[in-house]
C-alpha cells in the first residue's frame, strides 16, 4: 500500500494511493497516527472505500512532514561510497565495523517537489545523497536481527542534503551540516513493507539538471536493514513514525575532482526503484 500526505485547502490530510491514480483520503488522522494504531487500522486503510482525489492533481507533502523525533541517519553505508568519502579526506579506505550513526533535525523535512533553499551566506557547498528511508512501525529496544522486518512499517526516498562546509567544521560531528532547514527532501509516499518484499534489490538514481550523479543498488550496504535496526535499537527505543536514512551509495559532489556542489537553479532528482522519485529545486533565499 502506498501512503500519502498531501497539501489542501484545510491543512495536511493522508490518504491511499489506489492502482488506478486515486487517492482516498483517510479522515482525522496522520501519518504518526495511523503508524501507531497498527496493523488492524492499516487494513481497514487498505479497503476502505469512500470519495477519490486523483493523485495528479495533489501536491504531496513529505509522508511524515513533521516527524517527532530527528531523522536517525548511517553514514558511510556503502562500500564505493565509503572508500570515495574517505579518499577525499585523504585517510585511509577503511570499512567502518560498526554503524556509523548521526541525526537531521526535524525542520529539515521538505516534500518531494518543495524547493530546497540555498543560503549562501550560511552554506555554498550543498551537496546531494540519495538514500532509502525505512519508517519505523512498533516501539522496540534491543531488537535482534532476526526480528528486525517485524519493526519496519514501510519505506520511503530521502534526499540527505549535506553543508560540506559545516559537516566537518564543528568538532567533527556532522549534526549542523546535515540539518539546515529545507535539506531533507522525503517522500513521494511511505510504501508499506508488505508491498516491498525485498528492499535490498533496487536500483538508486540521483541526477542534476539530468545528469546521472548516482546509480548504484540497495543490496550493496555494509550494514544492511537488519543489522542497522539492531545496532540502532541497542539500548535505545525506537517509536512508531521514526525514519531511518540507510546510507547513500558513491557519486556525491564533494568527492568528484573537481568538486561539485549545489547551485540556485539547479534540480536534484533522487529515484528509487519501486518507491518513484523527488524532484526539488534549488533556489536561493
Ligand atoms: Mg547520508
């Protein structure tokens, strides 16, 4: 089933994406509602039956357009990407051997086709990062690997836009890079885990301008779904609603010679198989 939230004339609404372009919307919830009322509530969603908006004509907003927590994210999650983030620093390629975690601050969140503001007076090295986002479904600590996908709600796209230039620059941790208001394009819709029986095959696209920048697959992280929930949850509660960004593949900016970053005017499209693609622009405030 994919889950939207879309824009109207009396707020934010969700709704279901039907097969034929329809959207029923789900009255008097949101998406953190609908995620913590759980698995009955999610089959009624699926066959409820009532008045239709066609999709093509909704502006989406992020799936979960205020999240209640940071957006838990992994770094350095794939092999190519790692040894060329690496490199550019001029360290030695290394895999990490444990998960390398840090967060986005909610006000990051941005919808699939909201722009995303450049402010050169704070940033002028924006870089890009397509990545899978899984979306938590049941309030877990300490979960095994082998009971991981019990805990998974769905999956989404998220664009893991990066202030080269703050990443590094505040005592080596990437918070304030990595959380500039606009910088967390998500969506187009949370594609429940039942319609997405094997994540680690898809296929991961980002282009600028329509320039193909990344095209890589799911199936190549260091630490794969599983073994991220397992880390993450060890000793710390996952909640319903909580996202967690797996990682981007190699051909990011900051890494190519020369150097490429973000301009205003740019587009960046970010498109996972399976799960359809966000498309934001640039533009300067
Ligand atoms: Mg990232």
């Amino acid at each position: 089933m994919k889950l939207v939230t879309f824009k109207s004339n009396i707020g934010l609404r969700l709704g279901v994406v039907r097969t034929n372009g329809g959207v029923t919307p789900i009255p008097g919830m949101d998406m953190l509602s609908l995620i913590e009322a759980g698995e009955a509530r999610l089959k009624k969603a699926r066959t409820d039956t009532g008045y239709m908006l066609s999709l093509a004509e909704l502006e989406l907003a992020a799936p979960i357009p205020t999240p209640r927590r940071n957006i838990f994210c992994v770094g350095m999650n794939y092999r190519e990407h790692a040894a060329e983030s690496l490199r550019a620093k001029g360290r030695p390629v290394v895999m990490p051997d444990v998960p390398v975690f840090f967060t986005k601050a909610t006000t990051t969140v941005i919808g699939p086709t909201d722009d995303i503001p450049f402010d050169a007076s704070v940033s002028t090295k924006l870089d890009w990062e397509v990545e899978l986002a899984v979306v938590i479904g049941r309030r877990g600590k300490n979960i095994r690997r082998s009971e991981a996908w019990d805990y998974v709600f769905g999956y989404t796209i998220l664009n893991d836009i990066s202030a080269r230039d703050l990443q590094h620059s505040h005592g080596g941790q990437f918070f304030k890079g990595k959380s500039l208001d606009g910088t967390c394009p998500m969506g187009p819709w949370i594609v429940t885990r039942d319609d997405l029986p094997d994540p680690h095959k898809l296929r991961m696209v980002c282009r600028v301008n329509g320039v193909v920048k990344q095209d890589w697959h799911t199936g190549d992280m260091v630490f794969d779904i599983p073994t991220l929930i397992e880390w993450l949850s060890r000793g710390m509660t996952l909640l319903p609603g909580d996202v967690i960004a797996t990682g981007t593949p190699h051909g990011v900016g900051f890494a190519r010679n020369p150097p490429e970053y973000l301009k205003p005017g740019d587009v960046v499209e970010c498109e996972i198989e399976e799960l359809g693609a966000l498309r934001n622009r640039v533009v300067a405030v």
